[in-house]
C-alpha cells in the first residue's frame, strides 16, 4: 500500500501557505515552455527521420488516408503504414487538421508530449513520496545538463521534445499508467489496474519498446504482494487493458498482413528482432555505452566529467536514492519504495538488451525514472544532513543552483542556435523554383514538404527495390529501378554524399557504386547549394 508521506512529520505544526508548491511548479513548467517554443520551426535542422513521420500525418490530415505518398508501391504503403506505430502519427494528422501543416505545429506535438511527461513525473513523485520529490524530479527534467553535443542544450528530454519523434510519447503514456497502477494498489480498485495495462498498450502503439513498462508493473505486484499476485486479479487486468488497447490496431494489421510483414522488412533488417539469438541480447548490452557517449563527451576512453554539475548531480543523487531504498525496501516493501527502487535500474536494463538501434531518443523511456530516483536521492539526502543550515547543506544547495545555471546556459546557446538557422522554407525556395511543373523527384525524407506541389518519393525506393534484402520477389538491378520511377530530378544531400547513408543502401554495399554510376551516365546538375546549414545539396536533372 503507497502511504502519504507527509502526514507523520507534520505533527501538531499549523498549516502554512502552501501555494509556494504550486508557484515552483508553475516555473518550472515555464522555463521548459521558454526553453521549447521559440525558433521550433527552424531549430533543430529538420531531419531524415522527422520528414519521414510527416509524410503519413500529412496524407492523413489532408486525404483521410493513413499511407504516405513518398513510399508509394512498397507493399502499398501508400494505402496504409505499418512499418511505424500508429499513435503518434495518428495524434500528428490530428494537429495538422487542426492547426496546419508544418514544422512548427509537428513539433509542438512533443513539445506538448514532453510537458505532459514532465508533469506525470512530477505527479508520480508526489504520489509516490511527497512534494519534494515530485518537485525536485520536475526540475531535474528541465534543468540538468547531461549531453555535451554543441548542437543541443544538453538537457535530454528538452532536445528529444524539440524533434518530430513517437519517442517522447512513450513515456507520457507510460508514466499515466504507472499512476494508475500506483492509484489502484492503493485504494485496491479493479479499473485502475485494466487503465493502467490500457495507457501501457498506447505507449507501445507510439513505440514497441513502451511494452517494457509491463516488466516493471509485474515485478512490483509480485515484490509488493508476493506470489500471490499471480492468482489475482491485478495482473490479469494490466495485461487485458494492454490487449485492449493494441486491439484496433491488429484487426487494422490484419487487413493486409502481407503488406505488413513485407514493410516490416526495413524494421527486421540488420537483426533488430534476433530475439531467439542469445547473443542479440549480449551485444546489444556491450554496444548501450554508445547511447551515453554524448554524456561523456564522445570519447568513451577519455571521459569529460569536470566541471559537470549536472552529472556529478546525477552521479551522488542516484546512488545515495539506491542504498536508501535498499534499507528501506529490507525492512518494508512498500510499493512506493519499491518503484523507486527498481524503475531506474530494470527500465534501462530492458532497453539496453532488447533494442539493437542506440538512437539517443530511445532514452525518454528512461530519464522520468532518472529524474524520479534523482528527486528521491537529492531530498532523503537534505533530509538527512540535518534540520539547520550546515555547510553540507549549503554546499548541496550551491551545486544544484551551479547544475541549474549550467542547464540554462546550454538551453541559450540552444536558442541562439535557433535564431541564426536558416528558415526551412527560405532553405526550399530555390530548389522548388527549379522544379518544373508536375515534376517527379527523388529525394530522402527531410525533403519533401518543401518539395510540394512536386511528386516526391523516397530515394530510398530504388534501393529497395534492387536490394534482395527489401524485395526477394523480383531482383532488379539499380539501374532498372530507377529508370522503373523515372524520376525527373534526384535532390542529393548529406546522407547520400560521399557515403550512402542510406539503410537500404549500406546493407547492399555495391549498390553505392551503381546509383553513382547512373547519376553520371543520366543526370546532370541542375543547381548546386554547397553551402547551407543542411550541408551542402546538390539537385540533379535526369533525362527520361
């Protein structure tokens, strides 16, 4: 059972005003808005990976149909998506709908998923412990800077909120139903437990990975209630509400399920669901330090930790909140000690052996736990230095104003990144300008929405289409793919400069050498921009 926390220690003291509480909330819920809203639509650089979620959203939003015209005849991916979750495209159609298309209104849908992760932190932490807590991880959330990559602010759910990605989605879905799995084992209600497998199975339908939550619902129920669990309800009704939830979503994959499996070919390839291979789980443990590498400056050999106050934060606060709990969950496993005590640990550790691809936004499954744990640890230990000011203390509160300060000096440098990049739609101009009407274009994902009203498809198709790896029905040759899209222009960027970038491409090495022998043999620069922030783009008119 979670027990208040507050109540023991307030005695016979008479209340104070307690809306400083909600004052401090209130400012860190405004510093995250001043340090996500402004330059969104031009900063950071729109990505490969943010135009390739735009294209469905857009078709939905416009068309009502969930497909995207730049992977038009991949197993009709142009009639329906599978090879990425549905939810957060659906939410982004929705916001196009409403607001129009753009850059801008993509991105405050994370901006938006983010704030509400950042509150459910704060809730859970409340819930679980007290309002210092709550508080505390709220603000390690915002605040504390982890990352050293000069293109970002360094505060990892503030850069992974600012791009057009399902991964900030996941653990706002996820965190909502650890609170009702909080809210139920308390008051011992049914619901709470079905709506907590229910927000659990809508983390997975913005990502797979938000699945992992279930292990750690589980092992709470049996920690806390023993084996016992396994003949209850609880349990049951985590799994039913997740079922439930996933439900639509197969009967949708069950109308084409060809066209699935053959879609999910992009995401199967390179061994990303070896899951029967023991040595999948392995090496995907030794390979999780390349996720932290910007946390160490991005040489793992030579690690920069001085002067790092947001990491030295990070690096007392967590172990300190690990040997509290530990005694407290000894003598008493309480359901809120428990969480805390294995949120952290468990969450990273199912990320780490079960997902092959080190994408650095995959880490928003973890920093609320992160935060939580810190919370945790930076308020037990105040607590335990003592009811006056000492110098321990004051030491305390002069690091974390020091790790406040060095958060908010990367989220300027941010900012001032944001003001001097140059708009997407000034960057387009001149590539549109020479597009003649109706034209067909290849080019990769980040694009296309400055492309329109041209036909543009995805310059990973041909590569697809003459890679066995992606269409062992009919071998083609690159050379026959592309003349197959006959393709009036090919916009070359830096994922295709020097080395191919390209999945398709690197997993089929000769191909390379092929599409830049067909550019030579039918192309020839129509414009060439080798100095934007973009690097440099080079448009290329073919004979067809």
């Amino acid at each position: 059972m979670v027990q208040p926390q507050g109540a023991s220690r307030r005695g016979g003291r008479a209340p104070g005003w307690q809306g400083w509480r909600w004052v401090l909330l209130g400012l860190i819920v405004g510093a995250y808005l001043l340090a996500e809203l402004p330059y969104l639509d031009r900063y950071p650089l729109l990505n490969y990976d943010e135009g390739e979620e735009l294209a469905p959203a857009y078709k939905l939003a416009t068309r009502g149909i969930f497909g995207s015209d730049m992977m038009a005849g991949f197993y009709h991916a142009e009639e329906h998506v599978y090879y990425m979750m549905p939810l957060y495209l659906l939410a982004l159609g929705a916001v196009f709908r409403v607001l129009g298309t753009g850059i801008w209104q993509a991105r405050l849908l994370s901006v938006g998923s983010g704030l509400a992760a950042v509150l459910l932190t704060f809730a859970l932490g409340r819930a679980l412990h007290n309002w210092a807590v709550g508080l505390l991880a709220a603000a390690v959330l915002c605040t504390l800077q982890l990352s050293l990559l000069p293109s970002e602010s360094g505060v990892p759910l503030l850069d992974i909120a600012r791009v057009v990605r399902y991964d900030v989605m996941v653990p706002m879905w996820g965190l909502l139903g650890c609170l009702c799995f909080v809210w139920a084992h308390e008051r011992r209600r049914l619901f709470g437990y079905a709506a907590c497998g229910f927000c659990i199975g809508l983390a997975a339908l913005s990502n797979a990975y938000g699945l992992l939550y279930l292990p750690l619902i589980g092992l709470c129920l049996l920690w806390v209630d023993g084996l016992a669990a396994l003949r209850g309800w609880p349990l049951v009704l985590v799994l039913l509400g997740c079922l439930l939830a996933g439900l639509p979503w197969a009967i949708y994959v069950l109308s084409a399920p060809a066209d699935y499996i053959g879609q999910m070919t992009i995401q199967s390839s390179r061994n990303r669901f070896d899951f029967f291979d023991p040595a999948f789980y392995w090496q995907n443990l030794l390979d999780e330090r390349y996720r932290y590498a910007t946390w160490l400056g991005g040489h793992l050999s030579q690690p920069v930790l001085w002067p790092r106050v947001g990491i030295w934060v990070v690096a007392v606060a967590v172990p300190a909140a690990l040997v509290m709990l530990a005694r407290r969950v000894r003598r008493s496993p309480r359901l809120a000690d428990v969480f805390t005590f294995i949120a952290l640990p468990l969450l990273a550790l199912l990320l780490a052996v079960t997902t092959n691809l080190k994408i650095y936004g995959y880490f928003a499954l973890v920093m609320p736990v992160l935060a939580l744990q810190t919370g945790f640890g930076l308020a037990e230990l105040w607590r335990v230095l003592g009811p006056a000011l000492s110098a321990p203390r004051l030491v305390m509160l002069a690091g974390l104003g020091l790790a406040v300060v060095e958060g908010q000096v990367g989220v300027i440098r941010n900012l001032e990144a944001g003001r001097a990049a140059t708009p997407y739609d000034e960057l387009m101009r001149p590539i549109a300008a020479r597009l003649a009407p109706g034209a067909r274009v290849l080019a990769t994902h980040a694009y296309w929405l400055g492309l329109q009203p041209a036909s543009v498809l995805s310059l990973d198709m041909p590569f697809y289409y003459s890679n066995p790896a992606y269409d062992d029905d009919e071998h083609r040759s690159l050379s026959q793919a592309m003349a197959q899209f006959n393709a009036n222009y090919i916009l070359i960027d830096s994922i295709v400069r020097a080395t191919i970038q390209l999945p398709a491409a690197q997993d089929d090495p000769p191909l390379e050498a092929d599409f830049w022998s067909y550019l030579a043999q039918h192309c020839s620069v129509a414009l060439a921009l080798p100095h934007t922030q973009y690097g440099p783009l080079t448009l290329y008119h073919c004979a067809t």
